[in-house]
C-alpha cells in the first residue's frame, strides 16, 4: 500500500469538521476567512476514475484541475486506490486553499452513509468488497474520515445535469459498464436502482450495460471487440452491429415503459460513455416512447458536479 501522508498541501483542519457537518447555517462563502470555497470531487467509473476541484462560488468545475486515470478494477485493492489517489491528489494543487471536502459519485451495491463497498459479481472491484473505503482514503491522503463523502454515481450524474432544471420531473439513466438510474422530482434526486430489476432472463443492469454489447456481439459473430466504440465503428458497414444496435434500443424501451408509465416524467435523460454511440439507437428510441429523450449536455462533468452537493449545507445551495 502507498502512504500519501498529508501531500501535496491537503492541510485539512480537523478540529472545525463537526461543527462544518452538524452546523446546516453555516456559510462559507460569506465566511470572510473563506472567500473561495472549493471541493475536491470524483468520479469512480469501472475502468477509470475523473477528478476536479469545483468552486462552489462560481458553481463549475475549475478547468485546470480535471485529472482522468485509467486502471483495471480486477486488480488489487491497493492498486485500485492508489489510482485512485493519484488522480485526487494530481487535481489539488498547493495554489488553492483548503478544500471543503472529498465528495465522490460511486457505483453501487455500496453503503454510501458508512463508506463500505459492496460490490461482488459484477466483473469489477471484487477485491473492494467488504472494505471501508473512506477509512482506506482518509490513511492514504491524510484527509479526516467524516470529510469524505459517497454518493451513488447515477444519483450524482443525473443531479449535475438537472441543475439547470427548475420543476421538471426527469428520469434519468446511466448507460455505461454497468446500468444506473435516477428520478428527480423537480428539487431532488434520489437513485432508483432499476439495473437490480428483472429483466427477461436476468436483471436490467445485464441487458443495459457494455458487458451485454459485448456478449451479443460474440454471440452473433464469434468475433470479441473490445468496446461499444469498436463496435459503433463497426455500425456503418456491418449489419450485425447495426442490428444490434436497434435490437439494445428494443429491449430498453420494452423495459423502460412501465416505470414511465408509473412515474410520469416530463423527460428522459440518457447519460454515460454508451450514449456516445447514441447516433445508432437513439431514433429509434425516441419512436418507441411516449416521453421527450434527450442525451446529457455535461459528460463527464455531470458526475462530479452532482457529488458537489453532498456539502451544500456547508454553502449556499445552487
């Protein structure tokens, strides 16, 4: 395991921590010892994971500060969290003060209020189950443990992109290595967790996620690609990716209708890397569903903006 003991400037005073977490008055931004107020904040992806400093005063991220770093989530638990703290540690910089906190979008099974991984049987992060990730990150970076904080990454995508919404009922999915989901009721956003629902043989998050491309594809043609990319680029010139394609845009309508049904919303918004392929289902999405469908404006900065809000009672909301 790699040490980071307190590097790189993160000086995190520990002694205002309760009264920052318990205190839901108080303003940092008005704070005149605090003129700017930023948050360390992350995204764990199933291959990679994107970090940035966000100033809450001016509500982005801060530019220079976005970090992305590439690993294998098969590998170790000290592997996968030193790459991890390589890419918070590489987005703070001594230059900017004292950050408010660590605020990080997370996928699931995890228990977001303790800090502890649950996933297992998922193909990814099998060596972090059971572990307390905030006490694994707070020994590494020398950051105190209740400044860390865990939010479910669709919840926390879904809730970056609706932040230019007002009063609109948005569901909203993550189509990625795994298949996440959100409702926002026109002021908050809360996961739904339909990726555990069943779903023909199995359970949605098989059918909406990169592993299902994949496996169709070998089914179909013997042949193993390597992404939804690989095969996107396929799509033009092999008809058994582009039937694929439509087939993946069948099946996600199929499933999707009767939670729209219930849940009425005004909008459906489509988000992660899979929707970068979106040229080759989305029409036909949008055909086969009563609601307006849109694909997120913000990428990857939808995630990262969305976990900012883990410490909003620590400023002025957004």
């Amino acid at each position: 395991m790699t040490i980071y003991p307190q590097v790189v400037g993160l000086a995190f005073t520990q002694t205002t921590v309760p009264d920052m977490l318990t205190n839901k008055k108080m303003n940092f931004i008005n704070n005149n010892t605090h003129p700017k107020s930023y948050v360390l904040t992350a995204d764990i992806g199933g291959s990679h994971i994107t970090s940035a400093l966000f100033d809450v005063n001016a509500r982005m991220v801060v530019d220079d500060t976005i970090q992305r770093v590439e690993f294998s989530s098969k590998t170790s638990a000290d592997r996968i969290l030193d790459a991890w703290c390589k890419c918070l540690l590489g987005s703070f910089a001594a230059k900017w003060p004292d950050p408010l906190g660590v605020a990080i979008a997370m996928p699931g099974p995890f228990d977001y209020e303790q800090g502890i991984c649950y996933i297992k049987g998922l193909n990814k992060y099998e060596a972090l189950y059971g572990l307390n990730i905030r006490k694994a990150l707070s020994g590494r970076l020398g950051v105190p443990p209740e400044r860390i904080q865990f939010r479910n990454d669709a919840e926390s995508t879904i809730a970056g992109e609706v932040s230019r919404l007002t009063g609109t009922k948005v569901l909203g999915v993550t189509l990625g290595t795994g298949f996440g989901s959100a409702l926002f009721d026109g002021r908050t956003t809360r996961d739904i967790n339909l990726g555990s629902e069943r779903h023909k043989d199995s359970i949605a998050d098989d059918y909406f996620s990169t592993r299902w491309f994949l496996k169709r594809y070998f089914e179909q043609t013997g042949i193993s690609v390597t992404g939804v990319k690989e095969l996107a680029a396929l799509a033009n010139d092999h008809p058994t990716a582009k039937v694929i394609f439509n087939e993946f845009a069948v099946n996600l309508s199929d499933f999707l209708m009767p939670y729209l049904s219930d849940l009425q919303p005004d909008l459906l918004i489509l988000c992660g890397n899979i929707t970068k392929a979106s040229n080759y289902f989305i029409r036909n999405l949008r055909k086969r569903l009563p609601v307006k469908v849109e694909i997120g404006a913000l990428g990857e900065i939808a995630p990262l903006k969305g976990a900012v809000e883990l410490f909003q009672p620590l400023y002025e909301p957004f």
